[in-house]
C-alpha cells in the first residue's frame, strides 16, 4: 500500500526565502500584464533565469561544493512556489534545477558534476529532457534512438519528439538504446547527454494550440559524442529515468499553472463589488481544493527531505493536481458566462483562454493521465 | 501520546465486533454499554485539561481517534462529547454522564425550541446547542424525538415545548457549527479510509473472466481516482484537526469539511460500482460505511454551504492574491513540523 501523507510545516529556514523572492517579483513583475504571466513556466527568459541565479535561487538543492545552495526540498518549493503564483518566466532554467541537476549529483561522475553543476546553477546551461519519440510516447521503453560505442565515443543517431525548449536549450539528457532491441524493453537502455551545439543536432520548433513554439522535434544524423556523454550506467537508463520522474511529479509546479489566472479572476470579482454566490462558492471550491493539494505537495517534499523517492505518491497528487488544474479554466468561464452581458476586461479573457487552450498537456506531461493512474494501481497492488 | 491513544480505541473496538454492534444499535438496541465502556476508558475527556481530569489533549492529538470512529461507523456521539465536554469544562460549566450530541442550529418556533436533524440523537442523552451569542445543554429526556425514519439512521429531529428549567446558558464565542463540522470531517477521512480498504481488497479477492478484477485497466484507473480522493479526504481533516486547543480553527474547518464532503460522491459511488451488488446487501458491511458516508456529507454542511463561506472569507481578505491567504490561514501551524 501507499504510505500516508502527513500534514508538514515549511522549516523556519526556508520560509526565510520567501520575503527576498517576493520582494526581487514584486519589482520585476511588477508591469507584466496576466496573459504573459499565466506562461510562466513556458516563459523562456534567460536573462531573468540570470537575475535569480546570482541571487542563488537557481540550484538550491545542488552541492555547495558545485555551486548550489545545498539546501532541502522544502527550500526549492518555497522558491518554486513563489516563481510560478506570480507568473515569472522560468522556462529557461527550470528543468535543469528541478531534475537535471538533481540527475547529474546522483548519476554523474566528478568531472560531470564539476563541469555542469556550476554551470546550471550560474544559468549558464539550460537542459531539456529528451524522452518521447515519434512512436514512443507513454511506451517510453520502445525509444529507438541508439547510441552505438566508437573508438572515441559514441555515434547518436535517431529523433526525439515534444521536447520541451529543445531548440533554445544548451544540453539534453536523452534516454536512447545502447544494445539490443526496442523488443528488449527496458534492458539496454541509457542516459546520454547531448550538447545541442554539436553537428548533425537539428531541433525544429512546433508551434502549438496557444501560437507559441516552447516544444520542438529533434533529430540526430550521425552525432559524434565523446565518451563522457554516458551518464550513470550504461543499461541503467530505465532505472535512471523513473528516479527522474519521481523528481519531475513532485513538484509545486503540478498545482500553480492556472494560479496566474485564478488571481486575476479575484481581483475581477472584488472589482465588482457584491459577488454573485454561484462564483462565490465556486471561489472556495478552488481554495480549498488548492489548500489540499498544496499540503500534499508538502508532503511530498518532505519524504523527498529525508532522501526517499516517493513515486507512488507523487504521481497521486500529480494526478489530482492536474485535475485541478484543468478544472479551473473551464469553471471559471462557465462563472464568467453565466453573466453574460457583463463586461470582463480583456487580459482576463486572454489569460483564460490560454490556460483552457494549453490545459489538456497538464495531463500529458511528466506522465500521462492513464500512466500515473496505473502506477498508482500497482503502488496499491491491485491484481497482484 | 496521541498513538497510544488510537491503538487503545483500535483494540477496544476490535474486542467489541463492531459492524455487529453497528447494526444492533441502529436496529434499536441499547447503546448504553458500548458508550459505558468508552466512558470508563477515559475517551471522553481526552480534550478536558489535566487538572480537571482529563487527558489534556488538543484537537490534532485526537485525530487518530475521530479518524477510528469513522473507519468503525462508531453508533455513538463519542466525537461530539469529547468536544463537548471540553467545552463546558472549559465555561466552568458541570458536566453530566451520557453521551451529548452537538446541534448545527437551534430555531425557536411557536411549537417551541426546535433543532432539526440532529446527527446521533437517537443514543444521545444530551445535546449542546448554540443560542445567538450562548451555548447551552439541553436534555434530550425532555425534548419530543421524532427520528428521521431514514433506513438504520441514528438522526433525530428535537422539540422542547417548554425552555427546560434548570439549564444553564453560558458565553460562548466558539463556531460550533465549523467546530462539529470539523469532527465530521475526520470521521468522514476515516470512514473513507475504510472503504478504500474494503474496495482494494475486493478488487484483489473478486475473480472474473478469469482473473482478479483489480487486473483490469477500468477497475484500476477507478480505484486509483478513489485513492486521490480518499488522500486528499485526510489530508484536508489533518487539516482541520491541526489546531493546539481543543477546537480548530473556522477557516480550516471549512476546508476540511468542504474537501471531505466533496471527496464522499467519488469514493462511495467507486466503492459500490467495484463491489457489484454484494456491495449493496445488509449482510455486507460495506452499506455500513456508505450511508454514513452520505449522511455525514451533509451534517454540519455539504461542500457547498462550507466553499461558499472560504469564498466570502477570501473576497474580504486584505491580500491581494490567493498564495498568502492560504499559506498565512490555512496551511500547517508553523509548530507541528
């Protein structure tokens, strides 16, 4: 069975991070209209990812020996948190400080963490996370992308697909095929990472529903790497990859991507004066709903305190926070709509319809909707 | 302190059989001997101070027992009373042997006193009810007790025709109604917690076509939805429950109750669609847990009653946006770390 979660207090000593962050967004976000904002976390902005690095907000959870704060889990989401309810663009850096990063300190050989963790908590190295491929999206262990050992290193050759900031990122940690056969599963599989600047990389933007490009198709021809490219073991890309993931579920970036959104609704309702009590109730839904899931999330991050990888539980509140997630959009329209002669200011509308626009790849990413529901399935082992 | 406590109500639950006592009780039985047995264990007064007697726990120490009496659908008021009892305790206020439950509303009619579905006032001898800015205890012994008639419900509507003499009313600025609430929602989280349990297990016992039907993708997408559900139950009456005194604090016992009651439609209706119609027989002990599941979704208010009050409460709030109204009155006190 899944272990309970337990009601956390943020230590004393990350609560202190909170004031400097809001103090530093409140002054830089201060003119950034909602509709900007709501990006958040596909906002890509690398002189910003810049500004917090030198405040060492970037890499808290790394080393001090490579540059990081050497602080707890409960650091990085007091920090997280703040970035994502005010809106920040925090594209740029937040894979490598989420699970990049936190890969490489647990994978990485001494001149790998001396090379890249420096590197990433300066915002200097950007990652994305090479997994899906064109026929290998939720069967991720059928990635045909292979890796096969030369004199000097290893030829790399194969696409990848969906791979968020690939084409403005400096590295990628791909998951590819070192032996065997897409019938091997998840033997023969590894960890490789690719310097994007190398020839025979081509990363190609794809547009999407909301007429940004934040994702792209990548595609390798005979890209020469040089023997350091392995991370971790080579054939234990599989183990690797779900230890990633448990970092990549966890996070308070499962609950705030609509919090840009349910803010400026706020306001608008306070604006007008005497609130209707359908979008009253409605309100306390979401807050109470968000209470909840935000003590979860804390929870999660306590195990991750204590060293534990939380799978089962993370992908639990990822799912539940996703729901909620997409949830929200479509209530608040419905509250919006049930008023319909009423005038609602235009950034609110473009920050709704973002959110409903991108709202379906909240169940995508990091595992899909069906995944998680079926690791949770077999946390509880059913049908053992 | 608080284990100990929990793994004593476990055991002596255990030792009592109780979906066999459930059902007598509900059938009519006398619940006096259950409620003298839990009396005597001191149960009662775990949130009356030390030094008059009592335990001297705060509300989030007797989350494992408000979470046991849910799981075992205890018949009787033991939740209500021990807040109750520290009440009255607390108001310098004597306090009587028997079972008391409390009353979300108290209405004054030309029949008399009225209190409408009263949760528990079948087994109850007393019943602690708010009047404008009083608290008060009334006898059930003189009231007119007319149950619900709801198949195996314990809810009763109360009248006194006369202001029972001899009843003393004190000052109270406690919300009773989100303090009761409160307890609710751990009881709902416990009863939850058993229903989870009983669907998992089913699902592992229950073959068909060949196979344990928790080898289905359908079966197990449905009761990995339940699971989010019945976590985020507990969690939102971990909640509630997270208060230092013997009551929570209104704000989170809103939360817990609105969160609880909105987690009840889910998890029942998954329960009962995994069991199949074994699931819905009184031999079954399911139907225990699910009626309460229902009844108590609704006692003390139902999601919507509770989310509208966190609406109100945030509209009037200071902060401009929702992050610090939440991290500032709702998370977790900053000393239970």
């Amino acid at each position: 069975m899944i272990g309970t979660l337990s009601l956390t207090a943020i230590p004393a000593k990350d609560e202190a991070l909170r004031a400097p962050v809001r103090a530093f967004l409140d002054e830089a976000q201060a003119d950034v209209p909602p509709e900007v904002r709501i990006r958040s976390w596909m906002g890509f902005d690398a002189d910003f990812s810049r500004a917090l690095a030198e405040r060492s907000w970037i890499g808290l959870t790394l080393p001090p020996e490579y540059g990081g704060g050497g602080r707890s889990a409960f650091a990085r989401f007091v920090v997280a948190e703040e970035l994502l309810a005010a809106g920040a663009p925090v594209s740029a850096h937040w894979i490598a400080d989420r699970q990049s990063g936190p890969l490489i300190v647990k994978y990485g050989t001494d001149a790998q963490k001396e090379f890249y963790l420096p590197r990433i908590c300066r915002a200097e190295a950007f990652f994305c996370i090479g997994m899906s491929e064109p026929n290998a999206g939720s069967d991720l262990a059928s990635v045909r992308t292979r890796a096969v050992r030369t004199a000097t290193g290893w030829l790399l050759n194969g696409s990848k697909l969906w791979t968020t900031n690939a084409h403005r990122s400096h590295f990628m940690i791909a998951l590819v095929r070192t032996s065997g056969t897409p019938d091997d599963r998840h033997k023969g599989l590894s960890q490789v990472i690719v310097d994007l600047s190398l020839p025979g990389v081509t990363a190609r933007p794809i547009r999407d529903i909301a007429g940004d490009a934040h994702f792209s198709e990548v595609v390798f021809d005979d890209v020469e790497l040089a023997e350091d490219a392995l991370i971790g073991e080579e054939g234990a890309g599989w183990a690797q990859v779900t230890a990633e993931l448990a970092l990549e579920r966890s996070g308070p970036e499962r609950l705030y991507s609509s919090m840009v959104l349910l803010d400026t609704w706020l306001s608008f309702l306070r604006s007008r004066g005497e609130g209707d009590s359908r979008s009253t109730a409605l309100l306390g839904k979401l807050v109470a709903n968000l209470s909840v899931l935000r003590a979860m999330s804390l929870a999660v991050a306590e195990q991750l305190s204590r060293g534990q990888s939380p799978a089962v539980e993370a992908a639990l509140v990822k799912d539940l926070g996703t729901a909620f997630e997409q949830v929200l959009p479509t209530a608040i329209a419905d509250a919006l709509g049930a008023n319909p002669n009423q005038a609602v200011p235009d950034s609110l509308l473009r920050a709704l319809a973002y959110v409903t626009q991108v709202a379906p790849s909240f169940s995508l990413r990091g595992g899909t909707r069906e995944i998680l529901r079926g690791m949770i399935a077999r946390g509880l082992e059913l049908g053992r | 302190m608080d284990d100990l406590f929990t793994d004593a109500i476990e055991k002596l639950f255990a030792q009592r059989s109780m979906p066999q006592q459930v059902r007598a009780i509900e059938d009519g039985g006398s619940a006096q001997s259950l409620w003298r047995e839990i009396q005597e264990s001191g149960f009662a007064d775990a949130l009356v101070p030390e030094n008059q007697g009592g335990a001297g726990l705060a509300l989030a120490d007797v989350f494992g027992i408000l979470l046991a009496c849910g799981s075992h659908a205890l018949p009787v008021p033991l939740a209500p009373t021990m807040l109750a009892r520290a009440i009255l305790v607390q108001a310098g206020q004597s306090v009587p042997e028997g079972p008391i439950s409390i009353a979300g509303a108290a209405v004054e009619s030309k029949r008399g006193l009225e209190c409408p579905q009263v949760a528990f006032a079948r087994v109850s001898e007393w019943v602690l009810v708010r009047l404008g800015e009083t608290c008060t205890l009334l006898a059930i012994d003189d009231a007119t007790l007319t149950p619900t008639e709801v198949h195996g419900s314990l809810v009763g509507s109360l009248c006194w025709t006369l202001r029972p003499t001899g009843t003393a009313c004190f000052a109270s600025t406690l919300d009773l109604q989100a303090a009761a609430a409160c307890l609710f929602a751990a009881q709902l989280a416990g009863a939850m917690e058993r229903v989870f349990a009983m669907t998992v297990d089913y699902a592992n016992e229950r073959t068909q076509f060949g196979r344990p039907i928790g080898k289905f993708q359908a079966v197990q997408q449905q009761i990995s939805v339940m699971a989010e559900q019945v976590f985020a139950a507990r969690m939102a009456a971990q909640i509630g429950c997270d208060s230092g005194t013997h009551a929570p604090d209104p704000l989170r016992a809103a939360v817990a109750k609105a969160r609880t009651s909105e987690a009840v439609v889910p998890v029942a209706a998954i329960a009962h669609a995994v069991h199949g119609a074994i699931g819905i027989t009184e031999e079954y002990d399911l139907q225990l847990y699910t009626r309460r599941l229902y009844e108590w979704r609704t006692a003390f208010g139902s999601e919507s009653y509770w989310n509208q009050k966190i609406g109100e409460s945030l509209l009037r709030d200071r902060t401009e946006t929702v992050l610090p109204f939440l991290r500032e009155r709702v998370s977790a006190r900053s000393d239970t770390a």
